[in-house]
C-alpha cells in the first residue's frame, strides 16, 4: 500500500516536510534526529514529539480508522473554537523495511508552554495547587459538554496545562473515545463525570507512589473538589432564576457572574408568569473567553483568559493612574500597549524566553511588584519590579518552551 496522507491548513513545504520523516520505521525506533526530548503525558499508544523546521508536532501510533475519526473530531471541536490541540494530518499506508504493515499515525501541532501534569509536579507544582488543576479541568470538561462534545475518557492524563495568571488552563489532547453530539443528555455528563473522578483518583495515586505528591493529600478529596466545581460551574451557566418584577437587577448581576467566570452569554430567556409578578431567566448561548476577547479587539493581544483579566485591569489602573477615564478606550488601550506593556516584556532575556509566555511574564511582574511594594512599604516602579523578577526569580524557573536549535 502506498503512503498516503492526510492534512489540512498544510503548505506545500510542510506537506513535503512531512513526508521526510521515517515513515517506515516503527515510532519508538525513531532517534534524535527527528525527536524533541519535550515531556509527554501517559498514553496506551506510542507518541513522540518531533521537529520539522520551526515546528514541533505530537505523532501518536494508532489504527487507521482510529486517527482518521479523531483527526475529524479535532477540527470540529477547533471550528467551535474549544481548547484543544490542533491537528494536522493522519498518515496511513505504513510499511517497514520487510514490507510489513506498521499502524497509522495521527499528527497534532504541539501546544507551546504547555505541559502534562506530570511534569507540572516535576516542576515544582505542590499539593497547595491541586484546586487550581481541578478547576482547570473542570472549565474545560463543561465547555465540552455546553456543546455537546462527549468525552467518555476524561483524565488528567488527556489534558495539557498552560500557566494562566497564575492558574491553569486546561487543553484538550486526546479526542479518540470523543463524540460530537447534538444535545447531550444528563447521563452522559454524569458518566463523564463519573470516569473522571475514577481516573484522577488513580493519577493521583500513581503520583503518591512515585514520590511525586505528598502522600497526606486525601485523593477522594479532590475527586470530591471536582464533583462539586463542575456542578457549580454547570449551575451557573444553565440553570434558571426565578425573581420579582421589583429586583429586575438580578438579570445585570447574572451576566456579571457569568463575564467574572470568564463566559459571554450571547443571549437569555426571558418569561413572566401570567400576573407579570414574577421573571424567569435563563442563559440560553454561552461561551467561554469573555476577558480574551475584549482584550483582544482592544490591543490585539491574543492570550489566555485569566491572563487578559490580569491585563485588564492593570490597564484600568494604568487608564485611572493618568485619569484618561474620558478618552477613547481603544485609544488608551494602544497607549498603555507601547508604552507599559511591550517595553516591560522586551525585558525578558532572550535566552530565557522559553520560560514564560510574555503574557504569563507580565502577570509575574504584577504579583513581584506587590510583594515588593509590601516590602518596601512604598508602591514600587513597575519597570524596577521587572528588572528585579528577571534578575532574582526568572533564572530559577524551567523552560517550558522547546525551541529552535
């Protein structure tokens, strides 16, 4: 059979890319010619990280109808702009040098600055962080879910982290048991739910054994954790309110709940009661990326969401600092991006840039400066307290970034 692949948004170039790469040698024979020694999660199949020019892309061994399904289901979830890793082609029609049939692969672009959790904890990510990888994974499961999207093998196993203002967010890496539905049913969810409380219980478990979680951490604890903040979360999002015509504020606070949680609602329904005494709400659309978004049409900054509430609101401070309240938001916010936010990020080193996205550095900056300033007694110069971090703090973390030779 001869080779034949699959691959969308690829170039000629990348395509021919592609093609040099040892397609007839099984995947874990492959040597460091090709491989990128990046972290890896935990996976039944065979999966290396490889580099073909400036890119790094994830290759997974698998069956042939396997990786063409999951390499469908991908772009579906892309085209609904849910987190998850991009695909790129599924290769099949392997053979060895024997002529023997090898399994087909599935490639996906790999996820900058992020990394399994696994090596979060290698990392230095402590016990103390636990929630906030909780939350991670919880946000992302119920977007999944808002629209339709049945995982059926959630784990932290199948996630990649990316640092997130502190927090994390969550990236969807393996769709292979993945369905895309129409509406999903409250069963479905439940059984999501379910196999991921079982799955990161015995995660949780495995990093015990490995020395690499403190053994007091109580996993049915943070399976609980998890229970609870996804039906918090779902709660929030889809759950009706019912009010007097007298406390019509509620729908405005609502929407303010829902924007906090980081969510748009698009639309709400609205019903009273036959006497008009009484209002019935509900979100009816939703979608994740509120502070992204808005900080993205005014500065054209593409970041995490956690990241663009942290850089909104230092740009409110920056706009009632200099009392430009009354002048054109978008035009203030041009201000503050020449003049704070890309000469401070221009600071970072560049041998040590594979640290830290530059939105995750700005944030850094802003927690240094408080303790600073707390220290000092005195509100501390932002600029010092970045030319403080990458002198004291940078150095001591790890890259997170695998770049170019």
């Amino acid at each position: 059979m001869a080779l034949h692949v699959v691959a969308s948004r690829v170039g000629p170039a990348e395509k021919t890319a592609l093609l040099t790469l040892p397609w007839s040698t099984p995947l874990e024979d492959w040597t460091d010619e090709h491989v990128v020694p990046l972290p890896r999660g935990l996976s039944r199949h065979v999966v290396r990280i490889v580099r073909i020019g400036q890119q790094t892309l994830a290759v997974k061994e698998t069956q042939p109808e396997i990786a063409l399904r999951e390499y469908r289901v991908l772009r579906d979830l892309r085209r609904l702009d849910l987190p998850t890793v991009t695909p790129k082609a599924v290769v099949t029609g392997r053979t060895d040098a024997a002529g023997e049939d090898l399994p087909a692969v599935l490639v996906t672009e790999h996820l900058s600055f992020s990394l399994p959790y696994r090596s979060l904890f290698r990392h230095g990510l402590s016990a103390d962080n636990l929630p906030q990888l909780v939350d991670a994974l919880v946000v992302l499961l119920v977007r999944l879910h808002l629209t339709g999207f049945y995982w059926g093998d959630v784990s932290l196993s199948n996630v990649l982290f990316r640092r997130n203002a502190g927090g994390f967010a969550a990236y969807l890496v393996d769709a292979e048991t993945g369905e895309l539905k129409e509406t999903l049913s409250d069963r479905m969810r439940e059984h999501d739910l379910t196999v991921a409380g079982e799955n990161v219980f015995a995660e949780l478990l495995d990093l015990q054994a490995g020395e690499e979680l403190d053994p007091g951490v109580q996993a049915h604890d943070i399976v609980d954790l998890l229970a609870e903040r996804y039906d918090a979360l779902w709660r929030e999002l889809t759950e009706a309110e019912e009010f007097g015509t007298d406390e019509m504020w509620r729908i405005e606070q609502r929407i303010e709940r829902l924007n906090e949680l980081g969510f748009d609602v698009d639309e709400l329904d609205i019903v009273t009661d036959l006497g008009g005494d009484v209002v019935r709400i509900q979100p009816k659309v939703v979608e994740a990326g509120h502070h992204s978004r808005e900080l993205q049409a005014l500065t054209g900054l593409g970041v995490e969401n956690d990241q663009a509430r942290r850089l909104l609101n230092d740009l409110a401070a920056y706009t009632a600092h200099h009392d430009l309240g009354r002048e054109d938001r978008s035009l203030v916010a041009n201000q503050w991006l020449t003049t704070v936010y890309e000469p401070l990020v221009r600071l970072m080193p560049a041998d040590q840039r594979g640290k830290l996205e530059p939105a995750e550095f700005f944030h850094e900056v802003l927690v240094h400066r408080w303790f600073l300033s707390e220290k000092a007694g005195h509100e501390v110069d932002i600029f010092e307290s970045a030319r403080d971090y990458v002198a004291n703090v940078l150095p001591t973390r790890p890259d997170e970034l695998v770049t170019p030779d």
